[in-house]
C-alpha cells in the first residue's frame, strides 16, 4: 500500500512538473527549425503557432535553441515574447511589424539584435538590452513609436545608425561604456526632453538627434572630439547647450542657429551656453 501511494505522488509530482513547464513554454510544435551545422544548436526560422504570448523553449529536440532566424516572427500578431539565455542571436527583422507585441524578455545570452530586429513594432512600450549584448544593428528598433523607456547594457559599445530612431523615448541612459553615437541614431524621438552624453563617447553621428522636437537640454561629455552635421537640427526647443570639452569639432548646422553657437563655442570653449526661445544667438553663461 506505501509503496502505491508512492508511485502515486510521484506520478503527481511529474505530472505538475510536465504541467508548469508546458505553460512556461509553447509547444516544440510551434516552431519550424533548423539544426545549425554540427548539431550543436538549433535555429528557429519560422513561427507557426496560434498563442499570442510566446515563450520560446530552451531546448527542441534535446538541442539547445541558439538562434532566432530572419523574419521567424515577421508580422504576426503576438503580444508578449520571452526569448531564453540559450538563445545568442536575434536575427534580421525577427518581429518587424509586430504590431501588437507590447512585452519583450531578452534572455542573458543574447550578443547580437540584429538589423530591423523590432522594426515598426509600435505598441513595443519598454525593453531591457542585457549586459551580454554587444551589437545592436541597424534599425533595430525604428519607428517603436511608443517605446518610452530603454536600459542599454553595458556590452554595448556603439548606438548604431537609427537603432531609435522614430521612438517614443523621453529619456535616454546611455552607459559609460558607449564610444559612439552614430548617425541618426536617435534622429526624431519627438517626446525627448533632455540628454547627457557620458565621457565615454568620442563621436556623435550625422543628424544623430535631429527633429527631437521636445529637446531642451544637453550636456556634451569631455569625451567628445567630433559633432557631426545636422546632430541636434530642428530641435527647435533646444535653449541649454553644456560643453565639457574645449575642443570639440562642431558641424556648421550641428544645432539650432548652429554657425552662431559654433562661433561663440570656438571663443569660448567648454561651459553652457543659452539661447532664447525662438532666438538665434546662443550666448555663454559660465
């Protein structure tokens, strides 16, 4: 009898375990892969399920689930997506217009977002870039209109060209650890109001904050050496410019009524520099 209730618990207990997992993760099913060469991961090129809240499995196969292939989720209509530490790569316009995915849990393994990667996905509200991520591509998160809040991990050495561009941000921390800005990286995030650019960074790119309509404020780190062309154009509400280097190079239309503030920088070298609203001239105030 002991040993019938024994099985019996046992049977519960794995029964539960089976339970949790399968409402961890969808079905193996759900998914069409390909084993990588050698047999050493397994990629998902393509996503066939019906759930809208996808949790992707660590393992199909018994293989562990290394990679998200290009446009695996390309238009489907999912609202949550969690992607495992198994997985290293997010591969070329995975969910690109994915209009509706509101939540996104990169896994601690993931090195590289790849180019498009969340292009367009415009309900997209908030995402955490881990610390494991070294490249984000090109246009990995263009057009995230309401995309409001971004933690960049510190992997990350290079913003890339309009890897924000036309999102929602209102606030940026960008980390020690970035060298460059690159061009039109944050080019239209209309509802930012104010940036800070660490000490790390050498170079900000071409129109890389361009149209940023709310923009007020911006504090230049020491670091810089180079403002491209266009970086802070049309941010028509900027009033408040702090350098905290003498020798920066400055596009001529690097800012609003740019030749002016180039000007008075050259003369006068690090410190803030204001201009009135709607003004042209920028004047130094310490």
């Amino acid at each position: 009898m002991r040993n019938k209730k024994m099985v019996l618990w046992v049977a519960l207990i794995v029964m539960a375990v089976i339970s949790v997992y399968a409402q961890q993760y969808n079905d193996e099913n759900d998914f069409e892969v390909k084993v990588i060469e050698g047999g050493k991961g397994v990629e998902i090129s393509k996503y066939i399920g019906t759930r809208k809240e996808v949790s992707i499995p660590p393992n199909i196969q018994n293989i562990p689930v290394t990679s998200i292939g290009g446009r695996a989720f390309f238009y489907y209509k999912i609202t949550s997506v969690t992607i495992p530490d198994s997985v290293t790569s997010i591969g070329h316009s995975v969910f690109a217009a994915c209009y509706y995915l509101t939540s996104v849990t990169i896994g601690n393994g993931v090195t590289s977002i790849e180019d498009e990667a969340f292009y367009y996905c415009t309900s997209l509200t908030s995402v955490t870039i881990p610390d494991s991520v070294t490249k984000i591509g090109y246009r990995a998160f263009y057009g995230c209109e309401r995309l409001a809040s971004i933690t960049i991990g510190k992997g990350v050495t290079s913003i890339g060209h309009s890897v924000f561009a036309v999102c929602g941000l209102t606030s940026i921390t960008i980390p020690n650890n970035v060298t460059s800005i690159e061009n039109e990286a944050f080019y239209r995030c209309e509802r930012l109001t104010s940036v800070t650019i660490p000490n790390s960074v050498t170079s900000i790119g071409i129109a890389a904050f361009q149209a940023c309509e709310r923009l007020t404020s911006v504090i230049i780190g020491n670091g810089v050496t180079s403002i491209g062309e266009g970086s802070f154009a049309r941010c028509d509400n900027l009033t408040r410019v702090t350098f905290q280097r003498a020798d920066s190079t400055i596009g001529y239309t690097s800012f609003p009524s740019g030749n002016n503030l180039r000007t008075a920088y050259s003369s006068g070298k690090a410190g803030t520099y204001t201009r009135a609203a709607n003004g042209t001239t920028w004047t130094k105030q310490n």
